[in-house]
C-alpha cells in the first residue's frame, strides 16, 4: 500500500506538470478530474485500467487480457501518447516512462517496480516552486 500510494503521488505530481506546461491551472489537478479520477483508476476494482494492470502484473499477456475484457482501456493508449508528449516538451516523468516501457518495450513489471520505488525522488511538486 505504501508503494502504492508513493507511485499514485508521483503520478499526480508528472500529470499535473504536464497539464501546467500545457497552461493548465495546477489547482484543476487538485479536484475530482484529477486526483479524484486518479485515485478512482488506481483503487477500484472496477477500474478497466487496474484490472488490466493487476493481471499483467500476474503474468497475464497484454493479449490475453485484451482478449478477455469488455470495454476500452484507456491507460494504454493515454500512456503512449502522455509519453511522446514529455518527450515533445523536455519534461522527466519516471512513472509514466516506466508504465511506458512496460506496455510499449517489454520492461518486467517487477522491474518496473523496483525502479520507482528506489528512484531518488525529489518533492513530487517542487517544479512548482518559483
């Protein structure tokens, strides 16, 4: 749960500096279409996008799981563009790269995991100090 809550807050922090460097305000990521729906998406188990995680992180094949779920899984897709766009504004985003290479470049999850949660990590929001 505490890895957990370290990587959603992480999250948080990449998709809120994105949004900011989009011209978003930062306080939208505060409310229920940010940390709201980002909590909802990492903690419930109706959530397509956790289901598909939580299976993959069991060693189901990403075809497998598509195979046997309803529904669009919006994560995939979001992380791949997310990703390209950092890359197009210069921006770090070690959560998102990481989901990225799981989905995209083979990275074992468990891998994944290891790296994020020993990553050196500064405030997830000190890019918002002046």
């Amino acid at each position: 749960n505490n890895a957990r809550a370290a990587v959603v807050t992480r999250g948080l922090g990449e998709i809120a500096k994105i949004g900011v460097q989009m011209g978003a305000d930062p306080i939208t990521f505060l409310g229920l279409s940010g940390v709201g729906d980002l909590i909802l998406s990492c903690t419930s188990d109706l959530s397509r996008n956790r289901q598909f995680g939580f299976r993959l992180s069991q060693g189901e094949s990403q075809e497998d799981i598509f195979a046997s779920m309803q529904g669009v899984i919006e994560g995939i897709t979001t992380a791949q563009s997310a990703y390209q766009l950092c890359r197009k504004l210069g921006l770090q985003s070690s959560v998102l790269h990481t989901a990225y290479c799981v989905l995209y470049e083979g990275l074992p999850i468990r891998e994944a995991v290891d790296s994020l949660i020993n990553k050196e990590q500064g405030g997830e929001f000190q890019w918002m100090k002046p």
